[in-house]
C-alpha cells in the first residue's frame, strides 16, 4: 500500500502540499528537499547528523507559504545545525526585521563551526540549543507559514 500511496504522489494524482524546501546537499539549488511532513524535517536534521560529510552540517530552509520578493528572491530563511558529537545544534533566521540566532543553553560553545554544502559558516557565539528544540523550532517554522519559531529564545546577530 506505501508504495501506491507513493507512485500516486509522484503522478501528482494525489493533492500534495510542499510547506517548505531545504537546500543542504551539492544539487540541492536546482533540486531541493521538499518537506511536506513532519518526518520530512526529522529527515533532514538526521541527514545533517549522520548522512553527510563532516562539512555538511547545516541546512537552508524556505517556507513556500511566504510571499517571495518582487525579483523571485526568498523574504526569509531559516538556517537549522545539528551537531552529533554535543547532540546540540544551532539556527539562525532572516527576514525584513532583521537576523537572528538561537539563544543557547548555558555552556555553549564560543564560536561554533559548522558547514552549509562544503562552506564554513560564521556564527555567533553561545548559540547552539538541545537537538530537540531544533526539531521542534524547524518544524513550528515549516507548519506556521515561515514565521519565525517562539518555542526558543532568539538573539539579534551583530557583527
């Protein structure tokens, strides 16, 4: 039954909803992740744990409920870490009131590394958060419509 269930997905014969894409493999600009399900952003944050190579640990996220600007460019982005060693991760957010990080639990790291696709990405310091509020803070983002997460406190970014 799964595998009718999928084949009808694919002949797009069944009404699917894609609330949002993710952008963290090489190919993934033409060809994004579609998230439609709550296992979709599980998926995701797994892969970013334990399916890619050490310089992949990071993930772009779109909502596709959002308006995009008038040149076709994202309003927003959510960007989701998952770090296997500490079971932490981190998240940054941007949109027109400005950029943001996760606040993060006391003790966490002071200029932590992590990689979107092959490239190092600067954050700022003591921003990484339990695995668990990362799972739940991407998918509040995915199923509210690109809104920015409330169930973790946010910092604005300043460089």
């Amino acid at each position: 039954m799964v595998g009718n269930v999928e084949r009808l997905m694919q002949d797009e014969l069944w009404p699917v909803t894609v609330r949002a894409e993710a952008r963290y493999k090489l190919g993934h600009g033409a060809d994004p992740a579609k998230l439609v399900t709550p296992e979709d952003v599980d998926r995701v944050i797994d892969e970013l744990l334990t399916g890619g190579p050490k310089y992949q640990t990071l993930a772009q996220i779109h909502s596709m409920e959002r308006e995009r600007t008038w040149a076709g460019a994202f309003d927003h982005e959510l960007v989701v870490g998952a770090n296997a060693e500490l079971n932490a991760g981190i998240m940054t957010y941007m949109d027109e009131f400005g950029n943001f990080a996760t606040v993060g639990d006391p003790g966490s790291r002071k200029e932590p590394l992590y990689h979107l696709m092959g490239h190092m990405r600067e954050l700022p310091d003591e921003c990484e958060i339990s695995l668990d509020l990362v799972r739940q803070a991407a998918k509040e983002f995915v199923f509210a419509g690109g809104v920015r997460p409330t169930c973790v406190a946010w910092k604005p970014i300043e460089w």
